[in-house]
C-alpha cells in the first residue's frame, strides 16, 4: 500500500508539470501565429499594410502646332481637351500581376484623380487618356500591351512610371501623357456626290494596337479603317484615322476608296510611301468624286515635311 501511494503520489505531480509545460506552449504559439508577415506568400494583399496612394492624371503634352493649328501649348488640363472622353490607369507589380486598375470617363466627379491603396513593393504605373468608343473599346492588359479591339484606333495619350511603396505613408503621383498616334487627313477638291456613303482609307503598315512604355505599335502589318462621309452633296469632305507607327517615323502606302451603301467601291487610289510622324498630322489632299479624280494628284502636307505631289 506505501509503494501504491508513493506512485499515485509521483504520477499526480507529473500531470500538473504537464499541464503547466503545455499551456505555456500553447501560448506560446498562438503569439507567433499572430504576428504579421510582409510576405505576400504569407499574407494576402488584405492582411498587409495599404499605403494610400492619389495619382493626378491632370494633363497631357499637346503641340497644337504640329497637331492641331499654329496654337501651341505645353501642356493642357485633361478635362478641357475634346479629343478624349476616358482615363485608365493601371498598376502592375514587379512579376507582372495587375495589382490595381481603374477607368474614369469624362464627365466623372474629379475625372484625372485616382484614389487607391498598395501593399509595399515596387510597381509600373500605366495611365492611358483615349477616345472612347464602344465600337472599337481600349483594352489594356499591362505595361507593354494595350489595344484598340474594335475596326479603328482614336487618339491615345500614354505614360508609364516606376513607383516604389516602401512604408505605409501616402503617396502623391502626378502623371502628363503624351500624344503615341499620329493622324490621316484626307481632304477632297471636289464635292461629294450622292452616290458615296463612306470612305475607306487602307494602310500598308502600323496597327491599332501599342505598348505604353514606348508608344510604338506591337502589330505592323496595317489595318483598314472606314468611316462614315455626312458632307453634303457637292460639298467637299474632310476624313479622319488615327493609326500607331512602329517608329517614331514611317512610310506607309495608303490606298483611298469611296463606297456606296452597299459596299461597293466607286473610287479606288493607292498612295505610295506616305510619310508618318507620331504627334503629327499627315493630310492627303485630292479629287475623289469626279472625273477630275481619274487624272488628278493627291498633295501631301506634313508639319515636318515640304509639301510634293504625288500622282493620284
């Protein structure tokens, strides 16, 4: 009976060293369970300290006097200008994923202004000013691709920036964009006549699609663009296509045809190795309706370039 008691005696003091060993162990754990890790592995984006982050997309570079008239202006505030209605702006992380992305179109409440919050890590910032259309939507899928999906491209501002959150205080980015398109204008001498309902302008080279970091076109191959001609019969028409360069300068050979309303083509002219600038205006000037068309030229008229005449 004294050597049971003495065991029973033993084994009651092990059971609350036990219990005193494994509660400090639980303890223990549950305090490294609770502290945070910057690792995104770890954490997800929700669970890691967001540092607040307002971009100003507030103005682009315009030269009015190589794109527009003889006004020129460094720079114009985003909402003032007509030939954009929308702004995206992206972020991307360091491996590519697309960690924010936002589209304002004009008319919005502070339309240029973005308000959002990142995790710490480094990052490329997109913001891309366009022409809406839902006939030819913008897509933009990161730093180095963006198209137009639709049959045409519009007029497009890009710029890209390096950015780095590396604590949780606010961050203040103020972005300007530049013109990455260059622009067709194709002028008619003569007046319109009733048979013709669009104008189709076809283009050997560049794209309707581009990389925002450079501005240059990814595709090179050409596209067709045709748009709808509202001149009034024997008035003369104005056309207009935008279009993104491989290079900053290229030749294109650019082929004009009027359509009727069923498509088919009452006029056609190939106009060879035009000359293209991007933030450049390239006007093609010609008869396109009459007999007059059958034997005239086509004047080219660049800003950069002296005028010649080519035959039409």
């Amino acid at each position: 009976m004294h050597i049971a008691h003495h065991n029973f005696f033993l084994f009651t003091k092990f059971m609350k060293n036990f219990k005193f060993f494994f509660a400090a162990f639980m303890l223990l754990a549950a305090s490294c369970s609770n502290d945070e890790s910057l690792d995104s592995s770890v954490n997800n984006f929700s669970e890691q300290a967001l540092a607040p982050v307002t971009v100003h997309v507030k103005g682009f570079s315009v030269s009015q006097e190589e794109f527009s008239g003889p006004i020129t202006r460094a720079a114009q505030d985003l909402g003032d200008y007509s030939g954009i209605n929308a702004v995206t702006l992206a972020f991307y992380a360091s491996n590519g994923t697309e960690a924010y992305k936002s589209t304002q179109a004009k008319g919005d409440v502070n339309f240029g202004e973005f308000s959002l919050s990142l995790p710490m890590g480094s990052y490329t910032m997109v913001a891309v000013a366009y022409y809406h259309s839902d006939a030819s939507p913008l897509e933009l899928t990161s730093p180095t691709e963006a198209a137009f999906t639709g049959t045409r491209a519009y007029e497009t501002f890009a710029t890209t920036q390096e950015v780095v959150i590396s604590n949780t205080n606010a961050v203040d980015i103020s972005a300007t964009l530049d013109r990455v398109v260059t622009q067709l204008k194709v002028v008619s001498t003569d007046g319109k006549t009733a048979d013709v309902s669009n104008v189709r302008m076809t283009f050997s080279a560049g794209g309707k699609d581009f990389n925002p970091t450079t501005g240059f076109a990814i595709t090179n191959t050409g596209f067709a663009n045709t748009v709808g001609n509202s001149a009034a019969v024997g008035s003369t028409s104005t056309s207009l296509s935008f279009l993104f360069l491989a290079t900053d300068e290229q030749n294109i050979n650019v082929t004009i045809e009027t359509l009727d309303a069923d498509g088919a083509v009452l006029f056609s002219k190939t106009v060879n190795n035009v000359p293209f600038q991007r933030n450049r205006v390239t006007k093609l000037t010609g008869a396109m309706y009459t007999n007059e068309a059958l034997s005239g030229t086509f004047q080219i008229e660049t800003a950069w370039l002296d005028e010649y005449d080519a035959n039409f």
